[in-house]
C-alpha cells in the first residue's frame, strides 16, 4: 500500500465529508421542493465519487474511508472547542 496515497485519499475523503455536510445544511434552509431535488442530486454525485474510487487502488479506497470515518469526530471536537472558547 502506497501511504502517501492513503493519505491524500484520506484527506480527499475528508472535503467530500465537509462538502456535502455544507451542501446538506444549505439546502435544508430551501423550499420542500429545492431540498427533495438537491439531495438526490447531491447522493447522486457521491455515489459517482465512491464508485469512481471503490475502482481504484485499495490504498485509496482505504484512505478514503479513513478520512471520511474520522472527519465527522474531528469536526465535532472542533466546533465544541469554539464554543467552549466563545462562552469563556
């Protein structure tokens, strides 16, 4: 396994986590109608992104879902520390 390439995966993994939490909060603040349309939109596109990369390499596939699993905790840690450091 390539660990430069697990890496940049990871790190690939972890924008599309991002991208798509931003997507989805933008698009919860739209009509019904704009929200129903955009989500399908938005599972299509990450469908193509995990299909485009289950047909890669393992190293990267590996890395991808690294970065994806880890992102959302991180995330939440980060923003909690914000907060915490906002009310202090």
């Amino acid at each position: 396994m390539n660990t430069l390439t697990a890496l940049a995966s990871a790190a690939f993994g972890s924008t599309v986590y991002l991208t798509m939490l931003s997507t989805v909060k933008w698009l919860n603040q739209l009509s019904r109608r704009f929200k129903i349309i955009g989500l399908i939109v938005t599972g299509i596109v990450l469908c193509a992104i995990i299909g485009t990369i289950a047909v890669a390499s393992q190293s990267v596939a590996l890395g991808f879902i690294v970065g994806a699993v880890l992102t959302p905790p991180v995330h939440q840690w980060i923003l909690q520390r914000r907060r915490h450091a906002v009310s202090s």
